[in-house]
C-alpha cells in the first residue's frame, strides 16, 4: 500500500478521516505535532533545538523539523503511513522528498466559509462528548444548547475562535498554490472535494487508494 500526505486546510474533517483509514487500512498516522515532541530530548542536538523553540513558541526551523520526521519515519519502514501536518511549505515538501519515497498526495479541498462554519459551528456535550454543529440541519441539536442523546448542556469549543482560525487558514492560502503545483508536476496529486459530508470524502480517498494499487 502506498503511503499518503495529507494537504488541508483547518477544519476540512482530516481528523475523522485519519481515524478511518487506521481503522479500515491499517494506516500508521504520522502527525508532525506528535513527532515533535516525541523529539523532545535534552539529550539530543534536534531535541534540545525543539525544546527551545516550543518553549519560546516560536516556530521550529524546518530543518530540525525535517531532522525530526526522518528518525519518526524510520520506525515505520514497510508499513503504510498517513502524514498529516507536513509538508506546510514548499521547502517542507522538497524536504520530504528525502525522507519518504513512493507516496501520493491528497489535498482536501475547502472553501474558508465552509470551513470556518465547520470550525466554530462545532458545539460538544459536556457530559456524553457527542459532537454537533449549530451551522448544519443534519449535525445540530433539536433543542438550542441542548444534547439530544443525554440532555446535558453543550459548550462551545474553546480552542477555535474567529482569529486563530484565519490565521491558520491564511497560512494554509499562502503555501496551497506553491505545494499543489509541486506535487502535480511530480503526478502525485489527488484532490478531493472537501464541501461534501465526510463519508462523502472518505468515499473519494478510498478511490485513490484503490487507484494507487494499481500504479
Ligand atoms: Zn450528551
């Protein structure tokens, strides 16, 4: 099976995507936030250069970044990986090139509106954790504020507001154009529509997984 990068802009459902494919495929998920601090070691050049960066919160420099995903990824050589979070700029994805080979890469396609409907719509049950959003008649509750399955009372989520979230999409728009590019001139490209519902974009990659056996 072939290994999969993951392109998408916040909110575009990679989460519940990168659940089904470990579960039906057997997908190891890399996430390049988790290999980070997998990293953190005061022992190590790169841990010690991750630790300082994360503790400052600034950005860690691609090439620890890239130093980093390459120790992770040879723990999993010969099984079929899922890397979510990386490439996030063209240097990162020329990076990647020398680190991972035979792999295609999907880019969840999404408009802002949409996702950001999806991203603050989102509302939890404080007491069962079923998930709904106020922005969409299917997933909303019957009764405002209200779960439907317990009846205990719903909170918003806390870690998704206006700003943060545009902020993280302006930096999805900036590099999108550059890194899609990159990746059809190397015919490895899949978009996948990512307005429909998340079966529907399980549906699309499942398709591509199918059609990459074949390659
Ligand atoms: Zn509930």
């Amino acid at each position: 099976m072939r290994n999969l990068v993951l392109y998408a802009p916040p909110a575009a459902g990679k989460g519940t995507l990168c659940e089904k494919l470990e579960k039906d495929y057997g997908y190891s998920i890399i996430s390049i936030g988790q290999v980070l601090r997998n990293n953190r070691n005061p022992e190590t050049e790169i841990g010690k250069a991750i630790i300082e960066t994360q503790d400052k919160g600034i950005l860690t420099p691609d090439d620890i970044v890239a130093k980093a995903l390459a120790i992770e990824l040879k723990k999993y050589t010969g099984k079929p990986i899922v890397l979510e979070g990386y490439p996030r700029n063209i240097s990162q994805a020329i990076a990647l090139d020398k680190v991972l080979n035979n792999y295609s890469v999907i880019v969840i396609q999404i408009s802002r509106e949409e996702a950001m409907k999806r991203a603050l719509g989102r509302v939890t049950c404080s007491n069962c954790h079923k998930i709904y959003n106020i922005y969409d008649k299917a997933l909303s509750p019957k009764k405002e504020g209200i779960c439907n399955e317990c009846g205990a009372k719903l909170d918003i989520r806390s870690d998704d507001n206006e700003e943060s979230f545009n902020k993280r999409f302006d930096i999805y728009e900036e590099n999108a154009p550059t890194i899609i590019d990159y990746y059809q001139n190397k015919n490895i490209l899949h978009l996948v529509d990512g307005s429909v519902t998340k079966d529907d974009i399980y549906n699309q990659v499942k398709e591509i997984i199918k059609g990459s056996k074949n390659d």
